[in-house]
C-alpha cells in the first residue's frame, strides 16, 4: 500500500509539473482539513467568475511546500501551522504582502465512545492514530502535547502515522485505531469516531491557517481576485459553518 500511495504521488506531482498553465486557471494548495470549505468557496465563485478554472491541490502542509518547491505551478497557499509559511516565505516562493490569517482551528481525540477522555488515558490505549509530525501540523500538535503532558515516552510504540488528518479520521473511523488526534472541524464530520476530548490549549500552540499569494500567484489576476474573496464575509460564513473560529 505504501509503494502504491507513493507511485501514486510522483504520478500526481508529474502532472501537475506538466500540465499547461492556461490563462484562467488558478492553482490551489491547500492544508486537506480545509477541503470542504474551499470547495464550497470555489464553488461559488466560479459561478460569479465563469472563466476561472480551480486546479486543486489537498494534503499535507509539509508535502505541498516540498512540491511548490520543487517547481508545481501555484498560485495560492493555505497552510495548517506558521511553520510551512515561514518556510515558503524564507525560500523566496511566497509574496510576503500578502501573507495573512484565513482562521483557527482546535486539536481533539477522536475515536469510539469509552476509550478515553483525557491525555493520560492515552497509556491505556493500544494504537493512536497521527499525523507524521515531519508534514502533518496536526501531528506537530499532537507531538507537542504529549510532551508538555509528559507521556510522550509510553505513547512512542503506540502511535500509527498517516499522511493527513483525514487519514488519520478514517483510521478511527474503521476502528483500526482506539483513536486519532485530529481537527474539530474534522471530527465533527465523522460517522463513527466521536470527540472524546478536545486537547488542552496549552499543551500546543493554537491552530492557526496562514494563507498567501505565491509569487507567481501574485502575477495572476483570477488567483488575486479569488484571494480578496477568502477575505470575504461570504468566506467567514462558510468557515464558520463548518466549525472554524474566525478569530
């Protein structure tokens, strides 16, 4: 499964490499937590703005840096940690103007009900469920806490690394793992996986999503135009019906 879903990604790294940029087009690369909301976003204004063509881009902070890095076009970047933005901005790749806030987001423990409902219950469970701490912030978060909680050593041999948060939901999901640490956004769409608890603040840094311009966005009239609209109160509402804090 590994060496597929890696086959799988140069293959899609490949194309968006070779894919002609057309005038009209506009690349997103966006943290997979905020998938459903950019869809709606760019839903709407498509329909306002019918010559715009979204090429959508979902993962992990981390691997959407690597691949704006290494040459994808892109136009505009929505990270789920400070840290993937500063690193885009120090690597000359992000127009630093307009770098700026698009929302909040909380860290929870979700899994099937009874398996736990604080951080030391953890060292009960038997597989947590993360994100790679290397490229998921989420997973980032969720390290940082349980060394804050001082249990980071009983939960080395325990924790299950995905790709993504919405990996790391469908592994609570199918009941593969007592539990995930994902996004409250994200759990509020489970079927099956519950918040059991929400991660205390001052375990880790709050979840904030950073958002920029590339350079070559900045050169873009429909990426511009589509990045004022994320400051729009049309973009606040749908944000906020999704379980997103606006400030």
């Amino acid at each position: 499964m590994k060496n597929a879903y890696k086959m799988v990604t140069v293959l899609f790294f490949l194309l968006l490499l070779t894919t002609p940029v057309c005038a009209g087009d506009v690349n997103l690369f966006i943290a997979a937590s905020l998938k459903e909301v950019i869809n709606e976003l760019t839903g709407s204004f498509a329909k306002k703005n019918t010559s715009v063509k979204f090429i959508k881009n979902y993962g992990a902070s981390g691997a959407l840096v690597k691949q704006i890095e290494n040459g994808a076009p892109s136009d505009v970047f929505i990270s789920a940690n400070l840290e993937w933005m500063d690193y885009l901005k120090n690597k000359n790749l992000a127009d630093v103007s307009s770098i700026g806030t698009f929302t909040y987001n909380t860290l929870v423990f979700a899994g099937a009900s009874g398996k736990a409902s604080s951080m030391l219950d953890l060292i009960k469970l038997e597989r947590i469920a993360i994100g790679s701490p290397k490229s998921v912030p989420a997973g980032e978060y969720a390290t940082e806490a349980f060394k804050k909680a001082g249990i980071d050593k009983q939960l080395e041999k325990k924790l299950v690394m995905a790709k993504d948060v919405r990996e790391c939901l469908m592994y609570a999901e199918r009941g593969e793992v007592d539990g995930a640490f994902v996004y409250r956004t994200d759990a509020l769409q489970a079927k099956q996986a519950k918040i059991l608890f929400t991660v205390p603040q001052e375990l880790y840094p709050r979840v904030t999503y950073p958002m920029a311009l590339t350079v070559a966005g900045s050169k873009n009239k429909e990426a511009a135009a589509f990045f004022a609209y994320l400051h729009s109160e049309d973009a606040k509402s749908v944000l906020t019906k999704y379980g997103f804090a606006i400030r």
